[in-house]
C-alpha cells in the first residue's frame, strides 16, 4: 500500500522535526526544519502543517523537550496556546500522564504513534467498506493522506470511485492538497470552487460526501474547516450521505462550546503576496464552523 506524503508528514531525525511544508505544494514538496518545541509552535501557527501533521509535531515536540530537559508543563502550555479550535489539551496531558507513569517517554510517544498510524488505516478501511462501485465521493479540505487511501482500499474491492474537490478558501487546501494527492495516487478527481456545491449536488452528480473533522463534541457535533456546515445542509436537502471521518470526542459537551479560530483579515485578503481585494476593506475569516450531528449520516470514528 502507498501512502500519500501527507499521510504522516511528519519525521523525527536524531535531533530535528522535518515538516513537510504544505503551504509550498503543489509546486514544492519541501520540508522545513524544527529544533524545539518554540518552532514547532511557531509552524502549526503558520499552518505549514495541519490534522494529523499537528499531531505528529506535538509529539515529537515533546520528544525534543524532554531531551532538552525542558519544562514539558510549559511546554504544554504553549502548545495549547497555538491553535484553539482543534483540541491539542487531549494530546498534551496524554503526554504528562506518560511522563508520569514512570516509563520512559520517548518509547510511550512512539508506541502511540505507530498505533495511530494502524487506526488511520483501520478508520480509511472502514470508510471504503461503505462506499460502492461508481460511487462520486465529494470532500471538502484535506484529510491529511485519507483520501488516497480509501480510494486504493476501495480499489482492492473492486470499487471504482471519484472525487470532486471544493478549492476551501482562502488556503485552498482541497485544490492544493487533495486534489493534488489524489491525482498522484491515480484517481479521477475534479476541482470546483466552494460556491457550486448546491448546484453540483442539485445535478445528481455527487452520491456521497465524506469530510475530516478537527474537533469533535460529545453529542457528535463537529468542527471542521469553514464551509463544511454548508456542505451538510444541502447534503441533507439533497438526501445525500454525509460521512464524517473523526477524531476521538473531545469533553466539551456540544458543538455551541468550540471556540472558533478566527484567523488575520489579511489571509482572506492576500494570496502569495497578491491583494484579492481592496487593501482598506474590512475580512472576516473564521476559520472553521461547527456542522450538527443531525446533519451527519455516520460518524466514522479514530478508536484510540
């Protein structure tokens, strides 16, 4: 089986994180270095890594703490500081409770890690298992290495899919990131813009919708990038499956106590250092939305 780089775009050599950069793809596949656990703030900030590529730093930034003999409580702390809407405190005071259990940590964050990695593959195996022959998947964002993947598992069992991607503005990381997997991986994958989801579905072209989540409630509301609650409505108008491919429940009650992420005007303004719009004019860019678990056919859950 052939993982996307996105899939676990994240490595640990001797004493440096390697990132792989995905504000550079398409055009570059690059990775940029971090040497503590500040630069790995600093990149999951920036968004240089998302999904499961955050999860992978946070670890190996604790990795790098430990051996610098760094306060790992502060270390915590800043890593909880980065990014509010995806739930880092669940990883975090996963990683103090290993470090006080006594045995040694960097084997704890490994064994999680390679864990992880089988359940990803579980959690994309069970997605393909409910898809069929012909079916059109639509998603929205990226996946970190999901999609590709369920796609091949589909293909092992004789089902040929397809895919349209929305762009996800203003970072465009459906039209960056997974239409660009996909297309490695050889599948048929279409790029449209956010704004003709109804129309494509109001065509019958689309029989299911599967999309990521970077958050998820107790009652099985979810957070995932801005545009997503949308997607869910006119899925439901439409009749359309709405899939879900989840994290483990956070332990906030529902979707009403996410604190959204509302990222600086200028990234919904400027484009690789082009203005999109009028440079005086107000943005407002909230980074994610939060989709009812009643506009949600079936969650399809990370069991970790």
């Amino acid at each position: 089986m052939k993982f996307s780089p996105l899939f676990w775009p994240i490595q640990l050599k001797s004493n440096v994180i390697y990132i792989l950069d995905e504000t550079q793809l398409p055009q570059k596949l690059v990775y940029i270095k971090a040497k503590n656990y500040q630069d790995a703030c600093r990149a999951i900030k920036e968004m240089k890594t998302r999904a499961v590529g955050q999860v992978l730093l946070v670890m190996y930034a604790f990795i790098l703490s430990k051996r610098q003999n760094k306060n790992l409580g502060k270390v915590a702390a800043a890593i909880n500081a980065t990014r509010p809407t995806l739930s880092f405190k669940f990883l975090t005071d996963m990683v103090l409770r290993m470090e006080k259990s006594g045995a040694p940590l960097e084997r704890s964050i490994f064994g999680f890690l390679e864990m992880l990695k089988g359940k990803r593959i579980q959690q994309a195996q069970a997605t393909a298992n409910l898809l069929k022959a012909g079916d059109v998947i639509l998603t929205h964002c990226n996946v970190s290495g999901l999609m590709p993947l369920i796609a091949q598992l589909a293909k092992k069992q004789s089902k040929k899919i397809s895919f349209y991607v929305t762009e996800t503005r203003p970072y465009l990381q459906g039209s960056r990131l997974t239409a660009w997997e996909l297309m490695r991986a050889g599948f048929d994958v279409t790029i449209i813009t956010d704004n003709m989801v109804a129309y494509l579905l109001s065509l019958g072209k689309v029989t299911k919708v599967i999309v990521g989540a970077d958050h998820l409630t107790l009652n099985g509301d979810i957070a995932n990038k801005i545009g997503t609650y949308q997607i869910a409505v006119v899925s439901k108008y439409f009749k359309i499956p709405f899939y879900v491919l989840c994290p483990p429940a956070s332990k906030l009650k529902s979707g009403k106590e996410i604190k959204i992420e509302i990222r600086p005007p200028d990234e919904l303004k400027i484009y690789q250092g082009l203005y999109l719009a009028p440079k005086e004019v107000k943005a407002y860019y909230p980074a994610f939305d939060v989709t009812p678990a009643k506009l949600i056919t079936q969650h399809i859950y990370l069991k970790v």
